[in-house]
C-alpha cells in the first residue's frame, strides 16, 4: 500500500460493490426482524400486566369498583345480624357487600339466600360475604333464611337512597 491518502471523491463514481449492497440488505432485514420481536415482546409484556392488574374475584370487583354506596344497613335474621355494608354497579349486575355476625352459636348449616343466591353462614366470628344480582325494575331483593327458620328481609336499594342506575335494569 502507498503511504498518500485516498481521495473518497472518486468512490462516489463508482456503483456499490455487491457484497455492500447484500450485506446492507440483510443489515436492514435483521433490524426490522429485531424491531418487530422487540414491539412484540413489549405488547405482549403490557397486556399482561394490564390483565394482572384486572380483579378477577368477585370480592376484588367489589372492593374496586367505584362508586361505592354505603347504605349502612342491617338487620336480624336467622340467629345472625346482617348489614348491607356495600352496593356497587357491575354493569349488568349489582354487587353487595354484607357483614355477617352470628348471634348465637352459628350451627354448621345456617344460611341466607338473597333472590336465589346461597350465601353460607359459617361458625365462629363475623365476617364479610359477597354477592351479584341481577338488576330489577324496582330495586326490591329478598332475603330470606335457608334453614328453615321463619322470616325474610327485604332490601330495598331505593329507599336506602342508593341511585337507580346502580340497580335499575336497562330497557
């Protein structure tokens, strides 16, 4: 080689050698390849989290649903007292919080249903239970023991001032 420097004026008249051209080719192919698997990787890695994030029980729908609506009620039904600590939308449906509290000892099979839906009452301390029902046109649901003891409640989300579109069926 000579020592004088090479003028890169001249290069430009001269077309791209091959090997250039395919190795600029296959450059752009495997970035484009990169990118798409990186975009890919990322959305996929979002969605996930996204759907993590998303409760999945219907005690974490109605603890994060908003707004909430805190009637405060209670009532005295089959050996248990039972408040109406929470009222949520959930779209279609209607979500209640109750706190339960056994009065007496709570036999193994003393249960509530409310419009249909078992609600079992175990023994020991009070605890929370969670239910979903269906919307109605009057916002009326009952609630009535299972064990065969006499009494119903009725639990009337209006009257409790919680708003019609929480309870109101649509159309």
């Amino acid at each position: 080689m000579s020592d004088e420097p090479l003028d890169l004026r001249s290069l430009a008249d001269v077309d791209a050698p091959d090997v250039v051209h395919d190795a600029l080719r296959t450059f752009r192919r495997r970035v484009l390849t990169r990118y798409v698997w990186i975009t890919l990787a990322v959305v996929l890695a979002l969605g996930a989290l996204v759907w993590g994030l998303q409760p999945h029980t219907l005690q974490e729908r109605i603890d994060s649903a908003s707004p909430v609506y805190q009637p405060q009620s209670s009532w005295q039904l089959a050996g248990m007292s039972v408040g109406l600590a929470r009222v949520v939308d959930l779209g279609d449906t209607v979500g209640m919080r109750f706190a339960v509290v056994p009065l007496r000892a709570a036999d193994q099979g003393d249960t509530v249903r409310i419009d249909g839906q078992l609600q079992a009452v175990s023994t020991g301390d009070g605890f929370d239970t969670y239910i979903e029902v269906p919307k109605t046109t009057d916002g009326i649901y009952r609630m009535v023991p299972n064990s065969g003891a006499p009494g119903s409640v009725t639990i009337d989300l209006g009257a409790m001032r919680v708003p019609e579109d929480v309870w109101k069926e649509q159309g």
